[in-house]
C-alpha cells in the first residue's frame, strides 16, 4: 500500500497571522476565490497543496484540531522568524533528538507545529 499526503487544508479567523506565519516556512500562497464566499489561500510544496480558508470567528470552535510536522534547514532563523508572528508560541526549544533536532511552536490558531532538521 502506498499512501501520499495531497493536501492540508486549515481554516482560520486569523488568515493574514496565517499567511505570514507559514510564509515564513517558506510556502509561497496564491489567493483562490471559491462558490463558498470564504477567501482561500493556496501554496504548493512538493506535490502537496496546502490551503488556509478564512473562517469566522463564530466557527473556529467547530474547526478540529491538528498538528502539522515540518522537516526544514536554517532551524534558528525560522524559529526566530515564527515566533515574530503574533500568537505564535514556542512550546519546544530547539532540542537534539535521535532523529535530528527538533522545536515545537504552537501557530497563531494555536495548532502544534513540529519541526525537525536532520
């Protein structure tokens, strides 16, 4: 069996805290008007789409939780870069793992972001 992540998608009533918070990871977003009347926001990395839809904020508490994992380079510019971000939160300073090092910083929706760099 093989299994291939296509797409993420996040809806926030925090889009431009969003958009700048995973600029900074390096996704590069193209606005998309949708049939729904939100406004969307799509960036492609390595075959995966990754959307951010505008949500009221009446429905984030409908929305479900998530955490996203990230491998990345440059780990202290990128920290320093994401935790500029109001609401954005570092809950894991950068700690050498078996497997590389790591940090966990909470997004500016308050979703667990892991990253690791080998």
């Amino acid at each position: 069996m093989s299994l291939t992540l296509t797409s993420i998608t996040i809806n926030t009533a925090q889009l431009q805290n969003m958009l700048k918070f995973y600029s900074h990871l390096g996704l590069k977003f193209q606005q998309t008007k949708v049939d729904k009347g939100s406004e969307v926001h799509r960036a492609m990395h390595d075959g995966v789409e990754f959307s951010l839809y505008s949500l009221p904020a009446a429905q984030k508490s409908q929305t479900p939780s998530l955490q996203l994992g990230f491998q990345i380079t440059g780990m202290e510019a990128v920290i320093s870069n994401l935790v500029s971000v109001p609401g954005a939160l570092l809950i894991l300073d950068p700690t050498e793992m078996p497997d590389g090092m790591k940090a966990i910083i909470l997004d500016p929706d308050g979703h667990s972001i892991e990253l690791c760099q080998k």
